[in-house]
C-alpha cells in the first residue's frame, strides 16, 4: 500500500479534467490519495472527479477547500451549508472525510484530514500575512470575496475557528501508526516561497504577484501548524498555492503537489509535476532518494 498525493486539480478546466482522466487505471488499484482541495465549485463535476478517482486508487481522502465553497451555480444559502453538502456527497461516494488507518502491520498509517480556512491579518496573530512593499490590500481580484459567503449575526466565529474546531476530535484521540495529515490551505509562512528563497529567516521583502496582490493574507493560519504537531504527524500535505513543495522543517515533511492551471503549468509557476499523484508514504516510510528540493 502506497499513499499519493494531489491537490487543486480544478476540473472545471478541461484540460485538468483529462488529465485525470488519463491517470492509470491499474497502477494504484492497492494505493490510496489524499486529494487536498479545490477539484472544483461545481457538485457535478466535483462528483464526476471523486467517482472516477475512487475507481482508480483503494482509497481515496478528501478535504474541501476554497473554490469547493463558492456559491456559484448553487442552491446554498452559505459557505458553510457547501461545505457540509460537499461532505455529504464524499460520504456517498465512499470518498473518506474522517481519520482512518490505512495498510497492515508496519506499513500500516493514519491519515488525518484537517478542515481549515486562511486567517486574514486584520482576523488574527495567526494569520500567514507578511507586509509586502507593494501590497495596497486589495483583494477586489479575489475570487472568494465574491463567491464565498459566511452566515452573519452577532457573535459568529472567524470562518478559520468554524473548521478548526472541527479537527478536535482528532487532537484528542491516540494515533498507534505514523500520521500523514493534510489540509488544502498552508501551515507555515515558510512554505510560500521556494526552497532558494528560504534560509534561516524569511527574505525581507515579500513579492508574490501582479498588481499588489499578496497572497500571504489568504494563504492560511499557523493555528493548523499547531494542530499538524498536536497529533504528532510525520508528514503533512497542503495545497492552495499552486507552488509544489518538498521541504522538512522542524521534524515534520510538507509537501505540497497541485495540478493548478494549465497557464501556471505552462510558464514553469508549477513544477516538478511528474505525471501523476506524488508518493508519499511507502512500506511504512517516506519514499527513498527524495530529499528537500523544492
Ligand atoms: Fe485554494
């Protein structure tokens, strides 16, 4: 038994939607994946995708993440309302949403699914923010300012606490095999940039994209860093970005492998893509030869 790993396939987009597709039909029939979020807003097609990956892998693993929320062409009052029909629909299709062992004897490991949001600067110490010279704090370009929408009143929780508090049974309980955790959106500063631009200390100056936009206030919260080494986990995969990552830091491997968007494929943003799911976990370890690299 094998563990792979993807994220932001984004099958709304043909081209994505082939790709997974053409994945073998024979080659991981003993495996299992953990797909780590946003295949896609639309149910139909997020159903289509989750179908014919449970019919390739022995198991497959799922946690929603931001564009599974957008309302979009739905009949949902909220975001949070998506977010529990899309776990209904994984539960229907066998997809597992819930921690589970996987394997047998020394090989055997838990994989933990961990439910998140970001945690925006202004929401909390927290959040994954770092300034940026050109940042003017405009997420007009944002698609979830438009398209995800919370229940409102007095006294509601930040969006982040409404999933987090969700991943406390898993805290609590004990774990007798290695633990893989994985959430769509990132743990750590760290891993928004590549391995070249991280030393000790984080590069002074933060640039991430065009037109002020800084990802840093959307990427996540370090509050699921602090639930990723409450349960001990050896490895953890995020997505999100759309930057693949490969990297230890403090004991624990992140590793981060998306599909993203054919333009970001086609200028290099995403790489060492391979041609399928990236392995993770083999015979009871981590895959011989791979080292931090990216
Ligand atoms: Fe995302």
């Amino acid at each position: 038994m094998r563990v792979f790993a993807i994220s932001d396939l984004h099958v709304d987009f043909p081209e994505n939607m082939a790709w997974l597709r053409s994945l073998s039909a024979q080659d991981y029939v003993g495996d299992t994946l953990l797909v780590a979020g946003d295949v896609c807003h639309d149910f139909g097609k997020l159903e289509e995708a989750l179908r014919r990956l449970r019919e390739k892998f022995a198991g497959v693993f799922f946690v929603p993440g931001n564009h599974e929320l957008w309302l979009t062409g739905s009949d949902c009052p909220d975001s949070l309302e998506k977010f529990d029909r899309t776990l209904d629909l994984c539960r229907s299709l066998g997809v597992e949403i819930g921690s589970k062992k996987v394997g047998e004897g020394a090989a055997a490991v838990w994989v933990v699914p961990l439910f998140a949001w970001y945690v925006k600067p202004e929401e909390g110490a927290d959040s994954l923010f770092l300034p940026n010279n050109g940042d003017r704090g405009d997420l007009s370009g944002w698609g979830d300012e438009r398209f995800v929408r919370w229940p409102s009143g007095a006294g509601a929780p930040r969006a982040a606490d409404c999933f987090l508090e969700r991943n406390l049974p898993h805290l609590k309980r004990a774990y007798d095999a290695p633990v893989i955790s994985f959430s769509h959106f990132l743990p750590r500063p760290e891993l928004m940039f590549h391995l070249e631009a991280f030393g000790t200390s984080l590069p002074p100056r933060v640039r991430f994209a065009r037109g002020g936009f800084n990802f840093s206030r959307v990427a996540g919260t370090r509050a699921l860093d602090e639930q990723i080494r409450t349960i001990g986990s050896r490895v953890h995969i995020h997505g999100h970005q759309h930057r693949n990552r490969w990297r230890t830091i403090e004991g624990i491997l992140y590793v981060s492998h998306c599909l993203g968007y054919g333009r970001e494929r086609a200028v290099g943003l995403i790489r060492n893509l391979d041609n399928g799911p990236k392995l993770v976990w083999e015979r009871g370890a981590l895959p011989a030869g791979q080292t931090d690299s990216y």
